[in-house]
C-alpha cells in the first residue's frame, strides 16, 4: 500500500483543453534534428525542405511516337494528310526530344512510306513532352520544413534521387504497469500511433515504476498510463511531483478527467488515465499535439483527414467540457454517422465507431441533422 504522502493529489479544478494545448504550444520546443534514408523516414516530420536538382535536365518523350514540330502538322487530318518535310525521329518513352521536336505524335498519328513522312491528325505543342525541370524545379521544394513525409513522398524523393532529408524524430519512452491487461493494451496502441506519426517508442511496462522511467534521461517524452486518480495505489502524479514538476493535474475533457501534464527538467511527462476509453481520449486530443510540437510539425496541416458527416440523431454535452464521442456510419445511409456513448465509452462502442468527434467545450453538443467533421480512430 503506498504511504500518505504518496497519495494523488485532490484535482480541485479542471483546466480547460485549450489552455492545456496553448501550454503546451508555448512550452514544447521541436528535438534536435538528424539527417536520415529517406527511405525510413516514413511518418517523420521534415526539418529542412526537401528539394531536388531540376529533373529532367532537358525536354523528354513521356510516350512511344514520332518527335516532331507540332506547327508542321496544323493542317493535318485523316483524308488530307499534312506532308512532313523534316521527316520526323522516332522516339520511345524516355528518350529526349532531337533539336526542333517541341511534341511527340502517337505512333498511328504519322505515316512514314517509301521515305515521306505524312501527319494524320495535328498535334499540339507539348503533346507527350515532359519539359526540362518538369519533374523537379531545383527552386520550389517538393515538400517543406514542418511538412510530415507521406508513402508517396517517399517514392517521389527517391526517384529524383533525394537519398537523405533531415528530420525531427521524437524519442518517447510510454510506460506501463506490467500485468494489467488494459493498460497494456493502451500502452501498446498509442506506441503504434507514435511510430506512425513519425516517432520511435520505448515501451517500458516493467515494474521499475514510475519514477525510474522519469529519470532515464534518454527519451525526449514519457507517456505514462494509469494511476492518475484518487485511489490509494493511484500515485503517478505525486511520483511526478516529487521527480519533477507538475503543471495540470484534472483537465476539461471526458473522458480523462483526471489527468496530468508536467515536466522533468526539459521533458514533458503526460500522465492518461488507466481507463482504455480515457487514455485513448487524453491522447488523440492532448498526446498528438505534444508529440507534433516535438516533431516541429506545421499544425495547421499536420491532421487526420476527417469527413463531414451528418448526425442522425442528436449528441448531448456538457458545457464546460470538451468531450470525445465516437460516431459509428450508418449501414443505410453512408453519408449519415449515430454517436454510441457518451462520457463513458465501452469497449463495445469502440469497436464498432468509424472514428470520433471533438465536441469543444463551449457547446451543449449538435443537433440531429447537423455536420460535424469525424476523425478515424488510430
């Protein structure tokens, strides 16, 4: 049994999710960037732009044809063929273009016979060219500090030969208590969350405690989930009380009332309730934006692609408290979403939502009939 002293502290107040957020803004500095393949860098959040040589250095034949001078071939058509005096070059996808050559004609668009060349159909300027630095224009990156690095990022700046890019990779320590399935199964979700949105996790769920994944010093976070209540074995908080500072113990948000935010040193420490429903609430809204500042990330555009959805039916809140319900699409009618818990959410609602909304705490929830912008789950 942990001593008195040991207990959580009482949260006497809840502190609105948007101060929480502006603290965390204020706060958080990005890590310090390295340079990495740009083949791993798979999620990672861009420290430098990305930019690459012009590509292809001089016009090019983006399909199989005839090069040639489109002017030549204006008055081309299939019963009045357009004589070609420069008979014109074969090339194949790939190929530059010969001197002259500003398009490429399909191959049936030009008749070559006994050494005289005819067009069948005019070609316009351009037709079947990729210009020089059409690809790549060495002066605009192809993509930008802060911007996050998609699959197809990836496979575009490997094909202009960009082999390396510098980026901000968050190393963030999640702990856990050993044998409780629940947060272990917390723990092990919003691991896989952080490496998708382009951090690396060390999951701790040994029974050192607490304190002793606070005082590593090798991480550049901790999450830390359960014992943010008011129980008698609850003392994640006042474990970080006394290894550290704490900033927010109780936020205005459900579920996830109970819990904390804090430092050791430089590190922040997110402390999410033992609840599945409430950690995963305190992470989607809290924990992404801390590991985004972390990463440097542009926040205005580092989000999950969310549908406006219609409710079929209305959804009660409670003002004063921002609250994450999960919507569930319905079977009939693909454009129209139902909210399945409220304040709690069970295991069965979490399975069967489709994603989540946000409702800010300012408002007494949305009406039937009402658009509302739905986040899929991790």
């Amino acid at each position: 049994m942990a001593a008195a002293s040991e207990i959580n502290p009482i949260i006497t107040k809840l502190t609105p999710l948007a101060d929480v957020l502006a603290m965390m803004d204020a706060q958080l500095r990005p890590v310090t960037p390295r340079a990495l393949d740009t083949a791993a860098a798979m999620g990672r959040v861009l420290a430098a732009d990305a930019a690459a040589a012009a590509r292809p250095g001089a016009a090019l034949a983006l399909i199989d044809g005839w090069a040639l001078s489109a002017d030549a071939t204006l008055d081309a058509g299939g019963y009045a063929p357009a004589p070609l005096l420069n008979p014109p070059q074969r090339v194949e996808a790939g190929q530059f273009l010969p001197t002259g050559a500003d398009s490429v004609a399909p191959l049936d668009a030009v008749k070559v016979s006994d050494g005289r060349a005819e067009a069948l159909a005019p070609v316009t300027p351009g037709h079947g060219v990729l210009w020089a630095g059409g690809d790549c224009d060495p002066t605009v990156p192809l993509r930008r500090t802060g911007e996050r690095l998609r699959g197809v990022d990836i496979a575009a700046l490997v094909s202009a030969g960009v082999m390396r890019v510098n980026v901000r990779e968050p190393h963030v320590t999640v702990a856990g208590r050993r044998g409780d399935a629940i947060i272990g199964a917390a723990a092990r979700l919003i691991s896989s969350d952080i490496e998708r949105r382009g951090g690396t996790v060390r999951l701790d769920d040994t029974e050192r405690g607490l304190g002793t994944a606070l005082g590593s010093g090798v991480t550049d976070a901790v999450i830390a989930i359960g014992g943010t209540g008011g129980g008698r074995n609850d003392v994640s908080v006042s474990t970080l009380v006394r290894e550290g500072q704490l900033t927010v113990h109780g936020i205005a948000l459900t579920p996830g009332e109970t819990a904390a935010l804090g430092f050791v040193g430089k590190c922040p420490v997110l402390l999410l309730p033992g609840r599945l429903d409430a950690a995963l609430a305190v992470w989607l809204t809290i924990g992404r934006r801390l590991l985004q500042r972390l990463a440097g990330s542009n926040i205005a555009k580092d989000h999950e692609p969310a549908e406006r959805l219609t409710l079929s039916r209305k959804v009660v809140s409670t003002v004063g408290l921002a609250e994450v319900v999960p919507m569930r699409r319905l079977v009939d009618a693909s454009d129209k979403v139902e909210p399945l818990a409220s304040k709690y959410l069970p295991f069965s609602a979490l399975v069967r939502a489709d994603g989540w909304i946000l409702v800010p705490a300012d408002s007494e929830g949305y009406s039937a009939g009402a658009q509302v912008s739905v986040s899929p789950w991790p």
